[in-house]
C-alpha cells in the first residue's frame, strides 16, 4: 500500500492523468464525488489537500508520496524530504513585477514588496543584497501596487493576463516553477521498491 | 485573558495550558521510556562506558565558532551577566569533545549520556522543541575498531527497542567528500541534489557539465542508491575511482567484521548532517517514525578543532521518536 496526498484542483488534474498514462488506474479518482480518501487498484490510498497541507502530511509520514509545486516547496520552512521528480507539468514562474515606473523610480525609502510567498519575497531580496519590507497577502496579490500598499509583488507567472489587465508587467523573473513528486525519506527505505515502480512508469511518460 | 469555570472555579490560561516549545510525549510512556533507558544504559556500561551528567548552557560560540553546521535560528539564548551569549544545550557531542579535548587523558575515553536538547522548531507543525537523547561518544579509538564496537552495541541495542521493522543504514562521509572533489567547483550544487535525491536534477545536473563518462554513470545512480550488501558489492566492482572505492571497502569490512548482519543496508548518496563527519555515518529508522530514531558517525575532525589530534565516534537514540513509534505500531496493532 503507497499513500499519496495530491494538491487539490489543477494539480491534481494533471497528476492523474499523467498517472493514467503510466499504466495506473486512476477511474475512482477521476469520477470522485466528495469523498477525501480514495483506494485504487494499483495499492493507491489517496488523499487531497491544500499545498502546505500535503507538505505537512508527507512531513509526518501520513503520507509516502506527495505532489506538489515547486512554489510550495520554496516557501515552507520544512526541506527534509526527497525530491525525485520534476514532472515537468504546471510550469510557471516566479517573479518580481510592479508598475513599469518601477524600474527608474528613484525609492529614498525601503522598497515595498507584497507576496503570498514571503520566504520566496525574502529570500530573493536577500540574494540582491537589498533590504525590504515585505507585506503579507494572501490571494490578488496585485492589489498591493494598485492600491498602494506595496510597491512591487512577488509571485507566479503563467500567462501574466491578470497582470496586464491592471498596467503591471514582469520586472524580474525569480525562478521556474513545476510540479514535483516528493517522498518521506523514511517511507523511501522501507518502500523502495513499490515507490520506485511509481516514479519509473512516471519517468517513462514525461521523457528526458 | 482568558478565563473558564471549571468546577465553579475560575482558572487562569496558566493554569492549564503549557508553551507550544514544551514537551508533551512524555507523560502516558514514562516508564517505557525508563525501561528503554535503563536497557541502553546496561549496554553501556557493559562496554566500559561511563555516564555523565553535562551542563544545561552553553556558550553560544561553541556551537557556532567551529564551523560545525549547527544553525543559530535553532538555539534557545540569552545574554548573561558577562554579556556573553549563552545557549540552552543543543547537542551533547560538542560539549564532549570539549570535555575530553581538556583532560589530560591520552587513552580511549568510553563516555554516555541521557538527557534533552533544546531546539527552536517551527509552530504548529506537531513538533515540540525538547529532544531526549541517548547516546554515546568513544573518543581516542580510530577506525574499524571503533566503528565496529559502536556498529556491535547498536545491533544489541535494537532488541530492546520494541520496534518491529527497524532498519541501520550506513553512508560514508569519505565517500560523499570524495564525490565533492570529483566535481570540482560544483560542489554545492551536488550536495542539494544529494539530499533531496533529486533524480531529475541530477540527470540535468549531468547534462550541463562534462565529467568523464564513470563519474556520470554513478551521479546517476546516487539518487537510489541504497540497499542492502548487494548494492555495495556491485558498487565496489564498478567503481574505478581508488578512493571512492576504498572508502566503501572499509564499509564492506565493517558489514563483514559485524557479530550481527541484519537489519543493514548502505546509501551510496548520504550526505553528512554535521560538517565534521569524516568516515562511517549512520542513521537508523522505524517505518513507525517520519524521523531517524538513530544518528551518529565518525567525526575525527571535531577533536583537532580543540587542537586536540585524535579519533572520535559516537550516536545518539531518539528518544522521542523512539516512542511515539512504540505507540503507533501500538495503535495498528491494537
């Protein structure tokens, strides 16, 4: 038996049907109703959850496997898992952007900088050798340059639509973001065998 | 504040709430505990190894002045009346080293402990921020001969941990340094890729730069590179690399020298948890626990660091984690 938590929504989507294309049976999933916890044939009990939750649960070992984005796995402060695999789907990327007067404004104070992603914000500024504010947000980060309350934002890219929409534009690209298949390092030594069948077959379907 | 009637009478958070930072495992498995301990004791002593009760504070710089890897963010600290900065105590290996570098004892020294570490964890994960630890520290004894009498105490420890499914594994420091060297200024970039056994990071990793075609066939085998004595013995026919061999020689001579062989396996990709490993590293695990239950290695780097020239060894059980497996392999059974 593997235990696997998947993050919910688009994620999740795309796992499943890069799992089905590696041979695994994935029909109870995808015809879910409401239920939380799924078995499958192939020995899969599976579980879904927010992006942090599935990090929390892999950390405790309720879990075996988790998949998750790379976005998730640069803000948490837990790291003692493996990373196996880059799926190489959900890509996007992390990055600065703010109003283009950015670029040229003269700031005679610390800069501003709003983010979901505050370890991300922090880090990133803090390779720049530059000292910020950072100013938690939690959804609609782009409120922070068009109301003011911050000067710039930090966060994922994917097609930079909602961006445009309101004047802001790309300043910064931070770094790439993908999903990635994550292990408990304990579970790694005890289920070597049945969790490497997984990430082969999934090797397989992604290629290179 | 907060205040609930409890039996007619008011009470006070205080009155019933601990810090978050506090231990709460420790109430229901107290005498388990003690029975482990009393177990792992009677192994120690039966090897010439004499416990010491060792200081609650520390220097702040002892943890950090050795370049050891330990992470300030993790100490509980204050200032105290020299204005020094002293730290609740973090590690029991540090302050061991000390305690032998500074004693005019030539000979082995056989030392064990039992008693807690105090490290800052993040809030509201599930994990407190007392560690109870057992452990010992065989100073002065290099080698295979000292590996193998900790690798002997160990495999007659496991019995009295009431865990089913236990397994020692064992990397070696030598090993991974040597790795280091092969890839030349890439270093850090392969460490990250070593601890997260990142298969394909590795793969990209082998990609972008131009080893010779040996080295890339092993990169790419790290990631999963662990397994039982097998795993090693191919490992040691395949490497052409003379350290690189030799330094998993001297596991295989370990595994071959052991009174007892099972329960090991061997990870080809380990990378040490502390800067000073220099050899031998083992970590051992229950499939009950998400953390190593056992840690330790060969650290013959530390003593020099107190311009003291010798050998040193040791590890340390888990305590905590020790029992919060007993009681979920007690839970599924029940």
């Amino acid at each position: 038996m593997i235990k696997i938590a998947i993050t919910k929504g688009r994620i999740e989507k795309q796992v499943c049907k890069l799992l089905q294309q590696a041979g695994f049976d994935m029909d109870p999933i995808i015809n879910k109703d409401r239920e939380l916890l799924i078995e499958t044939k192939d020995g899969f009990s599976v579980i879904f959850g927010k992006p942090n939750d599935v990090v929390t649960f892999l950390e405790h070992g309720i879990v075996d496997i988790g998949f998750v984005g790379k976005d998730t796995l640069d803000d948490v402060d837990f790291d003692d898992y493996d990373e196996l695999l880059d799926l190489n789907i959900g890509k996007c990327f992390f990055a600065v952007a703010a109003y283009p007067e950015y670029r040229t404004k003269d700031f005679k104070r610390r800069k501003k900088i709003a983010s979901k992603y505050t370890n991300v914000a922090k880090k990133y500024f803090a390779s720049k050798q530059e000292d910020v504010e950072i100013i938690k947000l939690e959804g609609s980060v782009e409120l922070g340059p068009v109301t003011g309350i911050s000067d710039a934002i930090v966060d994922i890219v994917e097609t930079g639509s909602t961006l445009k929409a309101n004047g802001l534009e790309v300043i910064e690209k931070v770094s790439d973001i993908s999903t990635r298949l994550i292990v408990n390092k304990v579970s790694f030594k005890f289920k070597k065998a049945e969790i490497m069948n997984v990430v082969n077959k999934l090797e397989n379907v992604i290629g290179g | 504040m907060t205040r609930f009637l409890v039996g007619g009478h008011r009470m006070e958070e205080f009155q019933y709430l601990i810090p978050e930072e506090s231990i709460d495992a420790i109430i229901t498995n107290v005498s388990k505990l003690r029975e482990i301990e009393n177990n792992l004791r009677g192994i120690f002593s039966s090897h010439g190894y004499n416990e010491v009760l060792m200081p609650s504070f520390e220097y702040v710089d002892l943890y950090t002045k050795l370049d050891c890897g330990f992470e300030l963010d993790k100490m509980f600290q204050y200032i105290n009346h020299e204005g020094k900065n002293v730290a609740m105590r973090l590690d029991f290996t540090i302050p061991l080293a000390r305690l032998y570098a500074n004693s005019h004892n030539q000979d082995v020294a056989r030392y064990c402990y039992f008693g807690k570490v105090y490290r800052k964890e993040t809030m509201h994960k599930g994990r407190s921020s007392e560690f109870f630890q057992g452990g010992v520290e065989l100073m002065n004894l290099p080698g295979l001969q000292g590996d193998l009498e900790c690798m002997n105490m160990i495999q007659q420890s496991l019995k009295y941990l009431a865990l089913k499914n236990i397994l020692i594994e064992l990397g070696s420091a030598k090993f991974y340094n040597r790795l280091l060297e092969l890839v030349e200024d890439k270093k850090d970039d392969l460490t990250h890729i070593l601890r997260l056994r990142d298969i394909s990071g590795m793969k990209k990793f082998v990609e972008e730069n131009y080893f010779y075609d040996g080295l890339n066939q092993l990169l790419l085998k790290l990631p999963t590179a662990f397994g039982n004595i097998d795993l090693l013995e191919e490992a040691i026919d395949t490497i052409k690399d003379q350290e690189l061999k030799d330094a998993l020689i001297e596991l295989r001579d370990l595994y071959n020298s052991l009174e007892n062989k099972e329960h090991i396996i061997f990870d080809l990709g380990m990378v040490p948890t502390m800067k000073y490993y220099t050899g031998l590293m083992i970590k051992g695990y229950s499939d009950q626990s998400a953390s190593p239950i056992i840690s330790g290695g060969r650290y013959d780097d530390l003593l020099p660091r107190f311009n003291r020239q010798a050998s040193a060894i040791g590890f340390c059980y888990h305590m905590n984690h020790i029992l919060k497996a007993i009681e979920r392999e007690g839970e599924i059974n029940d």
